[in-house]
C-alpha cells in the first residue's frame, strides 16, 4: 500500500479537510477523516483537485473505495468539497465504487447518496454501500 | 446499577447568550455544537447527539452569517429529555429577513418530498457555485427535525425539534 496523496487543507489556522489517497494493488482507497468544517468550499480545493487529477492520471487503477467511516463531522458547505473529490475520482476512475459509510450517522445515511450521485444510473450501478457500526 | 437505558431518560437543558455578535471571530458554532454532541453524548446514543451537533452547528452559523446589529445577541437554548432534541435559536433580524425566512421555512415543511427537495436544492447551488443556503433543509431531509419560525420583535426565533420515540 502507498499513499499518493495526503490533503490537509487550512482555513485562518484550522483544519478544514482532511484525507488521504493510498493505492492499494490496482484500487484506490480514498479516506476522509477528522470534521469537515469550511465556510467556502470552493476557495481552498481548487489546488487540491489539480494535484490529485495529475496523481490519478499516473496510475493504473480500476476501483474505488472511498472510506467515510473516520469522518465524524459535516456541515452542510462541506457537501460541495465531497461532491468535488467524488466526482473528479468518478468520472476518472470506470471501475466498482465501494462506499464505507457509518451506520448511524444520519448525513451519510441521508445525504451522502446524493452527493455521490447514486440516482444516476451508470454510477448507481457500480456502487456498493457498506455500513459500519461504531462500537 | 445505572443502565444505557436509565442513562436515556436523563432531562438535560442548556442556554447560552452571546454578546455582542462582533467579538465572534472564531468558529464559535462548531464549538457550541461539538460540545452539544459530547454531553448529550454522555447520556444519549451518538445518533441522538450528532443531531444535536448538526443542528446547533447550522443555526448558529446561520444566525451569526445573517447577523444586523454587531452589538446585539444570539440565544442557542437546547433541552433533552426522554421524549424530545428541542434546538432554539433566536437572533435580531428585520423583519422583511423573518419573511424570507418564513417563507422558506413554509416551502419546506409544505414539500412532498423532502429528500428530493435537498437533492435539487445542493445540485442546484452547487452548479452555480453558491455556498450555505443547506442548514435548514438539512435539518429536515437528513436528520428529521420538525422546524418552525417565529418573530418576537426584534428577534428570528427558529426552532428544531426531534422526536426520541423509538430511537433511544
């Protein structure tokens, strides 16, 4: 396992985001941990999404495991950095999705579904949830 | 011995009055709403507290993004107890701010479908590449709160509640 890419990105002296890109044979493991707390979700990603589009394009990939089950907090501007990561991964990545959720955390029982787009189809189709309970 | 289930009737309140509004310079509403987690958390189930954390977190930013009057204050009042998550959150506000509010909050509770509400709503937004304007659907859609708001002049006064029936 190697780590491609490590995300820690500040806002006034806090972490706002925090994740981690490893690649583990030919998959993707993609983990979002700590809170997300950001105010403008657009300001501080745009560096970030670059880089990480220039890493994925070097490797040999063909499946994903995004990893939310660290992710104790999100509020709701932090929706757009999600959807922003997820989709550039997506959409550059043609391969099975699986999706660590916790179980009982009403956001990513709720909402992340939609942020990952799962109402489409083709995205729909190659999606796994898999729900983790916290002991 | 005390029993997870005991520990779940506890009736717990909290008030706090911030003033003035322009000494909060730090982020004050994940503070307020990571401490909420964390006591109701000692008593309740982490679903029950994380709620508390999302809603007090949404309200309070939004109180304080929408503030008109530096000098004035913000009241976050929250009581648990066997029955019910109660959040209330009160600001100075004009009063043309209340019916904007109001009107949403009506748009919301009035929708058929809420999830697909949310899900139109973040698209949306997200296409034009707005930030905020989520909080109170979320509350609604994603975490099953009753809204509803009201105006005590000068004052926004929203409220948020959750009934525990069933989830203890």
């Amino acid at each position: 396992m190697r780590v491609l890419a490590y995300g820690d990105i500040m806002d006034g002296g806090i972490s706002v985001f925090n994740s981690v890109a490893r690649i583990d044979g030919a998959k993707l493991i993609f983990s979002f941990n700590g809170v997300i707390r950001i105010d403008n979700p657009y300001r501080q990603l745009e560096g970030f999404l670059r880089e990480l589009e220039e890493i994925l394009s070097k490797e040999k990939i063909d499946e994903v495991e995004f990893d939310f089950n660290e992710l104790n907090f999100c509020n709701s501007n932090g929706f757009y950095v999600i959807m922003d990561i997820t989709e550039l991964i997506i959409n550059k990545i043609q391969g099975p999705i699986v999706v660590k959720r916790l179980k009982d955390d009403d956001w990513q029982q709720e909402t992340l579904p939609i942020l990952l787009n799962t109402d489409e189809p083709e995205i729909n189709e190659r999606t796994t949830f898999i729900d983790i309970s916290e002991i | 011995m005390i029993t997870e289930e005991d520990l779940a009737k506890t009736r717990i309140s909290m008030r706090y009055d911030f003033s003035p509004i322009r000494n909060i310079i730090g982020d004050l509403s994940g503070l307020t709403g990571h401490f909420c987690e964390e006591l109701i958390g000692s008593f309740y189930a982490k679903n029950i507290s994380r709620k508390a954390n999302i809603v007090v977190t949404e309200l309070l930013n939004n109180a304080i993004k929408n503030n008109v009057d530096g000098d004035s204050n913000i009241v976050v009042e929250v009581e648990i107890n066997e029955e019910r998550l109660l959040i209330r959150v009160k600001n100075v506000v004009h009063k043309e701010q209340f019916e904007k509010v109001k009107a949403y909050v009506d748009m919301i509770n009035s929708s058929k479908d809420k999830k697909k509400l949310l899900a139109d709503t973040i698209r949306r937004r997200r296409k034009v590449r707005l930030k905020g304007g989520l909080g109170l659907i979320r509350l609604v859609a994603e975490n099953k709160f009753r809204i509803s708001v009201d105006y005590g002049s000068p004052f926004l006064i929203v409220e948020s509640q959750f009934l525990l029936g069933g989830l203890r």
